[in-house]
C-alpha cells in the first residue's frame, strides 16, 4: 500500500514552519534573507532539498515522506533545507562544504541536531524510476545508467567490459526501469 501525499493542509503548515525557521535565522544573524521557493515536488529518498538554479533558490519537499513522518520531518527536515538556504545566503555556493562546520553552526544556532541524513522505512513511498539502457561488448549484454549513457554518448565517457575489456556500444535499446537506490 502507497502513502498518500501530503495533504493541502499539512503543505501549509510545513511552509509556515519553513517561514518561521527562515525568520528566527533573520534574528540570529541580523540580516534580512529573501524567502526561497518552496515546493512539494521532490520524489525518491530524500525528504528536502535545498537547490540554486541561477538567480532562483528553492526549498524542495517530498510529500509523501512527509505525509508518512510528518512530525518528525517538520522537525528535522524544515531545519535541515534552512540552514542549507541560509548557508548559502552568507558565505556563497561554492565556499562551504554542503553540511560542513558553517552548516552544523546554522544548525546548532536553530536548536536542531546537525544530523545529515533521517532513517525512515520507505517501503510505501514512491520512488522515482532510473532509465537503464542496453549496450553490448564482446562477451556480454549490460545494462547502462541514464547519466553514464549520456555521458558515453556525448563523448564525454568511455566504458569498457571488465571482463574482456572490449569498449561498452550501445545497441539503440532501453531497457526497463528499475527503481533507483
């Protein structure tokens, strides 16, 4: 049985509590940050993320872990994409590592466990489906990623068998999905 997604309700609760974190932030550090983004759009594993594209940052949710770990993830998860957003309104993108000390520091600072990952049971959770492509070598048939198909591809990747050590071609089929780890 599937978990439903997160309800309309729910959804506005966990942006309020995304908003107040994001205002607490704004006291302790006595600065003004402009609110991302904030959708429930992400699916797979993970219950956030923090993303820049260009000019735009966004706070990303998973409705369905959500749904399932509600509590637990307005606790830990609206706490964790924060300090990855407010990270990275003070130092920049490429200066910290991702849950490095400027991170932890966020996170102490908002009363949170600077923890970087949650174990939830994700049986019921949809997961995304990763393409797998099929390409041949000498001896065998194998069946390639999506990323590692696009980089062959684009000739930015060669593979070779590990068996005969033939260069991997790809013979023009995809494979079916399977679900990605």
């Amino acid at each position: 049985m599937q978990v439903e997604s997160l309800e309309p309700s729910r959804q506005a609760q966990v942006v309020a509590a995304t908003l107040e974190c994001i205002r607490r932030s704004e006291q302790l550090y006595d600065r003004k940050f402009t609110p991302p983004l904030i959708t429930f759009d992400l699916s797979g594993r993970a219950a956030g993320m923090y993303r820049v594209q260009g000019e735009q940052r966004q706070i990303r949710y998973n409705p369905y872990i959500f749904a399932r770990y509600f509590a637990d993830n307005l606790a830990n998860t609206v706490p964790h994409e924060v300090a990855h957003f407010v990270v990275n309104a003070l130092y920049g993108r490429r200066k910290v590592q991702p849950h490095g000390i400027e991170w932890r520091a966020v996170m102490q600072r908002l009363g949170a466990e600077p923890s970087v990952t949650c174990r939830y049971d994700l049986s019921c959770i949809p997961q995304r489906r990763q393409r797998r492509f099929e390409y041949r070598c000498a001896c065998n048939t194998h069946a390639m990623s999506t990323v590692r198909h696009n980089r062959a591809q684009s000739g930015r990747g060669r593979y070779l068998c590990r068996q005969c050590r033939q260069p991997l071609v790809f013979s023009g089929g995809e494979l079916d999905r399977v679900t990605a780890d």
